[in-house]
C-alpha cells in the first residue's frame, strides 16, 4: 500500500539510511504515522505544530496493509521499521 509520512525535514538522511523506526516515535502510540494524499495538508500542520518546525518533508512509503492499523479516514499507523528500500523522496 503506498502512503506518505511527513516529518521534519532534519531527519530525512537518517530515515532514508536507516528507515522509519516506530520506536523513535514521541507520541503515545509507539508507531509510525502514515497518511494517505488527501490528508497531506493536516500532516504537515500537524507534524510542524508537533515539532515546532516548519520545514518539513513527505516521504512516500510502500508498505504491506498487515502491516499498518487504520486510526481514522486517511491516518495509519505501522509498528514495523519501514527500511529504506521502501521509501522514495
């Protein structure tokens, strides 16, 4: 399934080596949050609200849909390490 993760843009070469790991995630839910093209606008408010930031970046992600659990229309978690291979820019 492809979705999108948007995230300050500093740590975009550490995800692109190293992948998008849920465990660094600093919400409650311990998971890493995707999103689908209509809801790119609320990610990105969202992750510069979260992170006090404003450049930021949406990453595309391909992940298998076992993978991910559906938080509501448009919002997915995963709580596998998507690894860089997975991820385009």
């Amino acid at each position: 399934m492809t979705l999108y993760h948007t995230t300050p843009t500093v740590n975009v070469p550490s995800i692109l080596q190293t992948g998008i790991d849920p465990r660094r995630s600093e919400g409650k839910i311990i998971a890493a949050w995707l999103h689908t093209p209509s809801r790119n606008t609320w990610a990105v408010q969202h992750t510069t609200k979260r992170h006090h930031t404003t450049d930021v970046t949406t990453l595309t992600v391909n992940v298998p849909r076992t993978w991910l659990t559906r938080r509501q229309r448009g919002i997915w978690t995963c709580d596998h390490v998507i690894s860089p291979r997975r991820i385009k820019q």
